[in-house]
C-alpha cells in the first residue's frame, strides 16, 4: 500500500466513537478521512515553511 493509500486513522477507535453515538460506520469512511487528514497536514505544513520552520505545530493549522 502507498503512503498516499495508507490509512492514517485508528479505525478500530473511529468505529468505536461513532457507534457510542448510535451509530454505524461504512467501510470507506477510514480511507475518505485519511485523504482529509493529509490534506489538512499538507496545508498546515504549507504554513510551516512560511515560518522557516521544521517542526509542525497546532498554529499551523490555523
């Protein structure tokens, strides 16, 4: 699996979160939220590199 295709998030914990709301979760929700969380990684670290910086930090997705 590509790191553009790996899933990012716990799924085991995801379904777990949302089935404690009443819910159920389908089966690509894992995947769809993992291309969320690169995309909002990409965009922070966009901010990073303005800043001169190496590190990521939580202003930088603001």
């Amino acid at each position: 699996m590509s790191e553009e295709q790996e899933i990012l998030i716990v799924t085991s914990k995801l379904k777990k979160h949302i089935k404690s709301k009443g819910f159920n979760t389908a089966g690509t929700v894992a995947e769809l939220l993992s291309n969320k969380v690169r995309e909002l990684c990409d965009n922070a670290l966009e901010n990073t590199k303005k800043n001169k910086r190496k590190t990521l930090m939580d202003s930088d997705f603001e």
